[in-house]
C-alpha cells in the first residue's frame, strides 16, 4: 500500500455523504467510477474520494450523483477482488 500524487477524471457514483471527525471536521466520501479502453475494451475502474473541510462542504453542497469530476491529490491503492472473481 502506497501513496502517490494523481488525478482522477470519472463520474460519481452516489450521492456525496458527509459526516464529522470527533473534533468537528467535516468529512465527505464518494465513489466515482474511471472508464477507460484497454486491449479494446472498456473497463471501469471504482475509487473511493475522501474530501475534508471546506472542500467536503462544498462537494456535498454541488455535486450529486452521475456528474462528471476532476480529482487532484494523494492516492492511495488497495486492491479488492469480489466473490465473482
């Protein structure tokens, strides 16, 4: 599991959800999906956003689900494979 700096063009997947850390911070999370064609196919990639302060407000506020983002930042990868393989 490593960081690195990135960016991410794709369109949400649900609606923005924000909650608040212990200390009052808001934090906001969404999936946006990344398609991409690859070997002449399309595959869709998901990645989970996670937006803090200012921008977790404003993100909340705007965006809601199928609109179409640009996302500068840290990325961190893990990878998930499903029960269908």
């Amino acid at each position: 599991r490593g960081f690195s700096r990135g960016v991410l063009v794709g369109n949400l997947g649900r609606d923005p959800e924000m909650r608040y850390s212990t200390n009052g911070t808001p934090i906001t999370t969404f999936p946006i999906a990344v398609n991409r064609r690859r070997q002449g196919q399309d595959e869709t990639s998901w990645f989970r956003v996670t937006l803090f302060r200012q921008q977790a407000e404003n993100a909340t506020e705007w965006l809601r689900k199928g609109n179409r983002v640009l996302v500068e930042g840290e990325i961190s990868v893990r990878l998930y494979t499903g029960q269908d393989g």
